[in-house]
C-alpha cells in the first residue's frame, strides 16, 4: 500500500509539474505587465514545489519502497533520466531568478531577457523525453 502511495504522489507530482511549466510557457511573453508578473512568480513556485515531490517520490521508490535499488542503480535509461531532472532543475534556475527579482514590479511593462523564455521552451522539450524514458526503463531496456 505504502508503494501506491508513493507511486502515486511521483506521478501527480510529474502531472503538476509539467501542467505548470505548460501554464509558464503560455503566459512568457517578451512584454509582461506586474499582474501576469505576479501569476508567473506563484506558478513557478508551484512548479519548484511539484519538482520537489517529484524528486522526493522518486527517491523514496529508488531506495526505500517498490522494487529492490539494483533494479534502477544497474539501468543506465534511469540515470538519463535522473541526469535529465537534474538539467531540467539547474535550466529553471536563471527563470525563477528573474521571476524573483521581479514579482513586486509596479512597471507596467516588463521586459523579458530572451533566455528567459528559451530556457522554458527547452526545459518542455526536454522534460517531454522523461516519460518516454520511464516506459523504457520499465519495460527493462537498458537491463543487461
């Protein structure tokens, strides 16, 4: 029971994530005004709060609960993936930054760097292969 659970907040945890790295992509412009600033700021916290559940649940079944650690340590499809979270989380770094410094703003228009927004867009494209790299690695690709 234990198992479901933690398998369960992993992929909740994988959804919200990427519903709001979604909402961030739709709302990044390269001119924002203080309300969607603002919008942006708690977003991104959200999306920094599913990271953290994401990366906790997923710790728990690597090394606490579900199948025995050797089954994911030995498979090198798990460590693309992990590699790829942990890209994906120093990617979001420069963004959250400037979300930051800015989501008090009173300016009316904001004007957005343009790595700001391609570093969204990239972090979309590579979080879109994670899946795709669970389904491998549970289907045992990448085992002996």
């Amino acid at each position: 029971m234990e198992e479901l659970f933690v398998r369960y907040l992993h992929f909740v945890g994988f959804i919200l994530l990427a519903s709001m790295l979604v909402a961030e992509n739709l709302l990044l412009a390269r001119s924002l005004d203080n309300r969607t600033v603002k919008k942006l700021a708690v977003i991104d916290g959200i999306y920094g709060f599913s990271a953290v559940v994401t990366l906790g649940a997923g710790l728990s079944l690597w090394l606490g609960v579900g199948k025995p650690a050797e089954f994911y340590s030995a498979n090198p499809i798990f460590h693309i993936k992990v590699t790829l979270f942990v890209v994906i989380a120093l990617l979001s770094i420069y963004p959250t930054i400037f979300l930051l410094k800015h989501r008090k703003t009173t300016a009316t228009a904001l004007s957005v760097p343009a790595p700001v927004i391609l570093i969204k867009r990239l972090e979309v494209v590579l979080l879109l292969v994670i899946p795709l790299l669970a389904v491998l690695m549970a289907r045992g690709v990448g085992l002996g």
